[in-house]
C-alpha cells in the first residue's frame, strides 16, 4: 500500500468541509421555537380587526377552544393560535371583498406559527359562537400579550407554551342504586302525596258526615222522648201503689 501525501497548499478534498457541519448538527441540541427578540405585535391590530367586524355578519358561527389552562403565560398565546387558526378557516371561504381583511388581521397575529404550538393529548374541547364574540376575544388577548410583552426585559420566552395544557375535566357523578329514590325528589313527592291523600280522605267522608248529622239528631230526640216516657210511667205506678 503507498500512501500519497498531498502538498501544504493543496485543497482539501471535496466533502471534507461537510463532516464538521454534520458533527454540530447532531452535537447541538435543537433550540426551543417561540422565542421572540423582537416586539412581536404591532399597535395597529385593534383598527384591523375593527375593520374586519364592520364588514362580516355579526352572528356568522365559529369555533373557540372551551377548555383551556388559565395559565399565566401561556394562556393568551394559546387563544391567539386557536384564534388565528379559525381566522384562516374564514380567509379560505370569504369572498374577494372580504379576503383582504382577513389577511391584515392574520398577518397581525402570523407571529403565533413560529412557536409550533401543538395538542398532543388532543384535550382541547371546544364551543360555538358568533364572529363578533370571537373577534372582541382576539382583540382583548392581544392586549393583555401585549402588555406582558412590554413589561420583559431582553428575548421574550414563550418555550413553555408550545404544549397546550388544558384543565382537567370534571370527574362525572356515579349513578344511584337501583331500588333507591333520588334524594331531594321521592322524599317532597312522598310528603306531597300523603297530603293530597290525606285532604282526598276528608272531602270523600263530609258528604257521609253531612248525612249523619240529622240522623244522630233525630236518633238523640227520640231516645230523649222515650227516657221521659219511661220517667213518667215509673211515677204513675208508684202513685197507684200507694
């Protein structure tokens, strides 16, 4: 085998510069996206979206996450990718008057896409709602991002954000045994019959009380009578004895 020594100032070989390129891409951790540098927002958004709400029907329907973490930090970013996602639904089906709209409120808020935000546990629940309720929602979470914002120093960090967290769902209420009254319902319901039986009982019996009375009269005027008569006959007989 002969080995070939190449001079001092001969070029090095084609792909010997590519080996160290390779070595700190594979070295170097791969930084976190949403990291902002920069003041992300403008100051004209608010006139933007004014403008788009003049022009769409108030009572348009649209999607809005339900479910959200009310983190801190992240939350208003979250809403604002939701947000920006539905405001791409309405550009793809808006009319030629319309898209231009839509386009200068999403180009506002475009600044969501570099943080790659994701719902891994595919927890996002949603509601329905009309444009103008969504639109009034965007406009207030970029004013309350924005007011975050400028109280940073240096790059703001939105790493964290980029897994959207939602809030635990409500554990749901075991059913009742069965053969047992629901509390609060069967205990009313059974004070409720046992008062309507009981006034049912006294309006079926005062008629038959009604009836009685002239026959307990006459029956207590007569035994009356006869007790006199028994009275006067004892008498008679005492006197003819004597």
């Amino acid at each position: 085998m002969t080995w070939r020594h190449a001079p001092p100032d001969a070029p090095p070989p084609p792909g010997a510069s590519v080996v160290p390129l390779l070595l700190l891409l594979v070295l170097v951790p791969p930084a976190h996206g949403c990291i902002f540098s920069f003041h992300p927002l403008s100051t004209t958004f608010s006139m933007a979206i004014d403008e788009l709400t003049q022009h769409l029907l108030h009572d348009y329907p649209v999607s809005m996450p339900s479910n959200l973490e009310p983190d801190t930090w992240c939350a208003e970013l979250w809403r604002i990718h939701f947000l920006a996602a539905e405001l791409g639904h309405m550009g793809g089906v808006a009319g030629p008057a319309l898209q231009p709209l839509v386009a200068t409120v999403t180009k506002q808020i475009q600044f969501v896409q570099e943080c790659g935000i994701t719902d891994p546990m595919g927890c996002v629940g949603w509601e329905r709602t009309n444009v103008s309720w969504m639109l009034n929602a965007l406009n207030g979470h970029l004013a309350a991002l924005r007011s975050k914002i400028l109280r940073q120093a240096g790059p703001i960090d939105f790493s964290n954000c980029t897994p959207v967290r939602c809030q635990p769902a409500a554990p749901a209420l075991p059913p009742a045994p069965l053969g047992l009254p629901k509390p609060g319902f069967s205990s009313q319901k059974q004070v409720g019959t046992q008062a309507s039986g009981a006034g049912s009982l006294h309006q079926n019996h005062l008629p038959v009380l009604i009836l009685l009375v002239p026959i307990l009269v006459s029956l207590a005027f007569v035994w009356q009578r006869q007790r006199r008569l028994h009275g006067q006959g004892t008498q008679e007989s005492e006197w003819s004895d004597t």
